[in-house]
C-alpha cells in the first residue's frame, strides 16, 4: 500500500477547477525502484532538496506511490485529432498529474508523471513505459531547455523493476517531468464537444490565469487567449526549425495552451538537410515531415479556434469570422520569427533591408537542400566562414560556385561571428548518440547517457573530449533511421 510522504507540497487547482477533465487515480506500485537519472539543478530550481529526492520517499514521489500529503493524482482528460483523425476521448492513459508546485519564485509548475501504470483512459494499453524512451525524453527535452526553447523539462527518470512488453521485453520506468501545465488544444476540443459552454469558459478562464494573464483585460479576453497562443506557437515552431528538430506527433493533443513543446515520443533532430525528413515509424504518409511543421501547427490552430468559436461570439457567422482574422495571424508571425531567427543564425545585422537579406536566406536554404549538408555542423562552420575560414562549411556543399558567391555577397556585411556562436550549437543530441545511450541506460550502463548530457546541456560551449558529439552520424547509420513512441 501507498503512503504520503512531505518533500513536496502539491496543490490540486486543476483538479479542483476543471473536475470535468480528471478523473483521481492511484500510480502503480514500483516492485523495485531505482532511480536512473536526477536533474538536481531543476530540483532545486522547484525548491525541492536533490538529496531528498534520492531517499526512498523521494523516489516515491518521483514514481506515484508515495504522493504529498494532501495531493489529488488525476489523470486529465482530453480529445484530439490524431494524424488527422479526430478521437473524442483521450487523454492520460498511462500519466498522472500528481499536482502543482509552487517555485520559491512564486511559478506554478505541473508535476507529471508518465509510465506509471493504467488508467480508465487507457483505451487497451498497458499503461508503462520502457527504460529507452524514457531517457529520449529526458536527454532531448534537457537538450530543448538548453537551446532556450520552451519545453516540458525532465526532473527524474525511475526503473520501476517491472517488465514492459513491446517487441521484445524491457525493463519499465516512469518518467517524472515538469511543466508550466498540461493544457492543451485537445483540453479545448474535449470541453467543446460535451456542449458545455459553462465547462469550456472556466477552462479558458483557468487557461488564461495560468498562461496568458494579459488577455484578461482585453476587449474579448477569449479571442486574446487565441491570439496569444497563436503566437506562442508561432514563435516555438520556428524555433524547432531553425535547430532541426522534427517532433514527429504533432498531434492537437501535444499542443500546448502555454506555447512549450511537450510529448518527446519519435522525436528527432535532423543530420543531412531534407526538408521532407520523417523518422516517426508510425507517421508513413510523413504528415509530421520536418517541413510540414509550421502547417501542421496552423492547422492545429484552426481546430483550437473550432473548440473556442461558442465562447467568440453569440452568433456562429461572426465568431467564425473573428476566428479566420486572429488565425491569419499566425502565417505573419511564423515568417518573422523564421526570418528573425535565421538571419541570427547567419550574423547579419539588424535592420538588414528585406531586399538584401531575402535572396540570401532563400539561396542558402537552397544550397543546403541541394547539398544535404549536416544541418548543425554546417551553421555552426559558417561561423568560422565569418572570421575567414569557409572551408569548413565549403567542405559540406555541392555547388562550389554557387557557395562561393553566396559568401562573397554574405560576407560584404559584415556578418557578427560571436553573435553566431551565439545561436548556432555545437552539440544536439544527435540520433546515433542517443541510440548509442538509450541502448546502453536499457542495458544498465548510464555512462554514455551521463556525457550525452554533459554535451548537449551547454550547447554552444566548444569542449576538448566531445568532438564525437559534434561529428555527423555515419552514412549507414542514417539510411532508414526511425523512431517510436514507445507505446
């Protein structure tokens, strides 16, 4: 049996406030627990003791089994369009959210659990989780936080000592994760669907006062959240593009309401440059390919809009029209932040006229495809191209003359090398080193997880040691690479 245990005080707000989209549940008992990995910087940061967490009432916590004193574990319950089919009831089937944390800073921050066993949302899976996937997540959503993108962060990894089957039989754990909540477009989509307008505004009420306080004093508070997702959204797809990472789900159930990238199933991060890369194994029609991202997340937008279109306007016609302006929006945003961004990326300074800076990102994005040059390695070169030394990045195209001209006319203005270094890591957890330590973590080896991390948790830091973290994968490992959900 379960006992509570002190070393954390988790409220229960979103249980409390949207009791329509949780359903109380208990983790799984752990027959052998042991903890794996433990991010003490983001304890601490939580005001949690690291050495605590490592006791056995610690990992109790960080399994399920032994919840605060007071904590209402909830599964929440959601829908959501999955590779574009719509699904009326989802959510938690193998997650609890234990509850909210309050920071020493006053942020509230969800504890989440994922893998800790069944639940009534299960829809026929086990409910657990395997040792790999698990590490995926934590490996690649560390590596996001370090790259300052806004994600789900990983607090502790823990091997239940309980057997998982998939294709072959694994060793379980559970994954204990943080986030600023668990909202998301498919929380929306559920609400709207029981018809409930009651339900659907104290969702976005709760939305707004934990994500997008502004919007509650604007002339039409609920068409402000939209917008202020819309451009949440915005802002983070450009920021995967521009560091080469493909989710691989974007499903309108991983989408979040705060704007953080959540659910790092066949995530990956791309090698050779292809706009049309895909390495979940589930996604055959490549409706997730890296390319696609921004579309796919304007079309999960529009299905936000759908859930909210009661709460927009009495009349259909018009919260329909209100809906189609504020999604206009998003196109807008996500070509300035992608404009923004790469131009970062390649020193140029700002307030470049767009008659100047357009040809040049559009040949350079040109000449990568062409060339499938490494994506990292090739931006992180340019920077040494910048201080005079192009061979690095030369070394990596095809189309020697076109380079050649590109950097004439790039490094006429003068492009800001330091501030490149800024922007362009070294280090992403590239997908053969993170195969390398999930392999090596599932067979009880965590060395190789360890200095996976040691890299791509500073990744613009040049470091003597880790020049493997920076080679591209060998061709072969890459021919017909995939990735799964662990499911």
């Amino acid at each position: 049996m379960s006992v509570t245990t002190s070393i954390a005080v988790l409220d229960g707000r979103f249980a409390r406030e949207l009791p329509e989209l949780a359903l109380q549940w208990q983790a799984e008992e752990a027959p052998d627990p042991r903890l794996l990995a433990l991010n003490e910087p983001l304890a601490r940061d939580l005001g949690l003791d690291p050495a605590s967490l490592r006791t056995p009432e610690g990992v109790g916590l960080l399994t399920g089994t032994r919840p605060p004193e007071g904590a209402t574990p909830v599964a929440q319950v959601y829908a959501g369009h999955q590779f574009g089919g719509y699904s009326p009831r989802l959510g938690d089937g193998r997650a609890l959210l234990l509850g909210e944390l309050a920071t020493p800073s006053g942020e509230l921050r969800d504890l989440h659990l994922k893998g800790s066993g069944r639940t009534p949302l299960a829809r026929g899976g086990d409910g657990l989780a395997a040792v790999g996937p698990m590490l995926r997540e934590y490996v690649v959503s560390e590596a996001m936080h370090a790259l300052g993108i806004p994600t789900t962060r990983s607090l502790a990894v823990v091997a239940t000592g309980r057997p998982v089957r998939r294709e072959t039989v694994l060793p379980g754990a559970v994954l204990a994760r943080v986030a600023a909540s668990h909202l998301r477009v498919g929380s929306f989509q559920y609400a709207a669907a029981t018809g409930e307008v009651d339900l659907l505004r104290r969702l976005a009420d709760h939305a707004i006062a934990r994500h997008h306080p502004q919007a509650a004093d604007a002339e039409s508070p609920y068409r402000a959240l939209f917008e202020a997702v819309v451009a949440a959204q915005a802002d983070l797809v450009a920021r995967w593009m521009l560091v080469g990472f493909v989710h691989g789900v974007m499903n309108t159930d991983n989408m979040t309401i705060s704007g953080e990238s959540i659910d790092y199933g066949p995530c990956a991060f791309l090698d050779a440059f292809d706009p049309a890369t895909v390495f979940s194994s589930i996604d055959e029609q490549g409706r997730y390919a890296y390319a696609n991202q921004p579309v796919v997340a304007e079309w999960n937008l529009a299905r936000f809009a759908e859930a909210l279109l009661p709460l927009l306007h009495d009349d259909q016609e018009q919260a329909v029209a209100l809906a189609v302006e504020s999604l206009g929006t998003f196109r807008v945003r996500y070509g300035a932040a992608w404009t923004r961004g790469l131009s970062a990326k390649l020193g140029l300074p700002a307030g470049l006229d767009d008659a100047v800076a357009t040809p040049l990102l559009d040949e350079i994005s040109e000449l990568m495809t062409g060339s499938r040059v490494d994506f990292t390695s090739f931006f992180r070169a340019l920077g040494r191209a910048a201080r005079g030394d192009a061979e690095p990045a030369r070394g990596l195209v095809l189309d020697l003359a076109a380079f050649d001209a590109w950097v004439e006319r790039w490094r006429a203005l003068d492009p800001d090398a330091d501030a490149m270094d800024r922007v362009n890591p070294v280090y992403v957890p590239r997908n053969h080193l993170v195969e390398e330590a999930l392999d090596a973590g599932t067979a009880g080896d965590l060395a190789p997880l360890e200095r996976l991390l040691e890299a791509v948790t500073a990744p613009y830091d040049e470091r003597a040691g880790l020049e493997r973290y920076a080679e591209p994968a060998p061709a072969a490992f890459n021919a017909g690479f995939r990735t799964f959900c662990g499911t």
